[in-house]
C-alpha cells in the first residue's frame, strides 16, 4: 500500500520507509514529481487543542529560521480524522543520521569534531539573535546532512521558544518584586 501525504497544493509525496517512531512518526517520504527525498514529523495530537497549539508553535518557530545549520521547513498541514489530529512537517532530509549515532562509529576526527563544535555554536547564535531557544539540544536532535560532509542541521524545535531579556534596570529587583 503507497501512503500519500499532501502537504501543499503542489506536492504529493510518498511513504518511502518509517524513520523514528515516538510521540511523533518521523518518516522517510518522496516527492512523486521529482523523486526528491524529505523527512515527515506526523505529530499525532489526539483531541487535545494544547497538543496541536504546541505543534503549531514548532511550525512557526521553523517558519522563522532560515540558517544553514538549522533544518529547513519545506511545508506544514493539518489533518483531522474522528480520533485525532495529525500536524503533518515536511523537512529537508538529513540522509547521515544523528549526531549520538555517528560519535558512536569508529574513526575519531579532531578536526572534524572542531567543525561540528563551530556549527552548533553558529546555530546557537543565530537562534539567541533571534530571542529563541532550543530547549531540547542533545545528539540525537542534531543531524548530519549525509555520509560526506556530515554538516551539522540542529532539529527537532517542539519544546523552543521565544525568550525576551530583562532589561538592565530590572536586574536588581528580586523575584517577588516581579
């Protein structure tokens, strides 16, 4: 059985393979034009209107991100059927896997470790100059873009959020004064 997604009036895509099965599916899909691979977070939210909310957010956070080490958003839907909501994310696909998984490879690389190191910290940076943080930063949402380069794409933005900073006069107030 093809499992057909349309994510946008233009695109259909196809279940290729299931990648990571959790809170949400992530799967493995092709584009039935071009071919071209993506990754597919089915959020499923069950009836709960905070589950979509907070599924929706993550849509959001990533329509507002455009950093080469931030994955990038190619389109979002939401389907409803009698038992629940689905929050359908369509991604670039990282075809190297996850950071936890590659460090767990032989083949140590100093040097390749130090280019790692400089693109999350570039991702981070971007992300705080944009008042945003991640909240979820760990190997296994840090993906690789291929076997190859093995550049670094920071993923998985369900728990960011936006972050305003005090401002310098209130640095002194203590807690209860807020």
């Amino acid at each position: 059985m093809q499992w057909l997604y349309f994510v946008s009036r233009e695109s259909t895509i196809r279940l290729s393979e299931f990648l990571v099965k959790g809170v949400s599916v992530l799967l493995l899909v092709r584009d039935a034009d071009t071919a071209e691979l993506f990754a597919l977070k089915d959020i499923a939210c069950q009836t709960d209107p905070t589950a979509v909310k907070s599924a929706l957010e993550e849509i959001k956070t990533l329509r507002a991100l455009s950093h080469p080490n931030i994955i990038k958003l190619i389109a979002a839907d939401k389907s409803i059927d009698v038992e629940k909501t689905h929050v359908l994310i369509l991604m670039e696909n990282c075809s190297g896997g996850n950071l936890n998984d590659r460090l767990a490879r032989p083949g140590y690389d100093p040097q390749k470790n130090l280019k790692w190191m400089r693109q999350i910290a570039d991702a981070l940076a971007y992300l705080h100059s944009r008042n945003t943080v991640h909240r979820d930063l760990k190997p296994e949402n840090v993906l690789l873009t291929d076997q190859v380069n093995e550049d670094i794409k920071l993923a998985d933005f369900g728990l960011a959020r936006k972050y305003i900073a005090l401002k310098q006069s209130n640095a002194g107030l203590s807690d209860a004064q807020y």
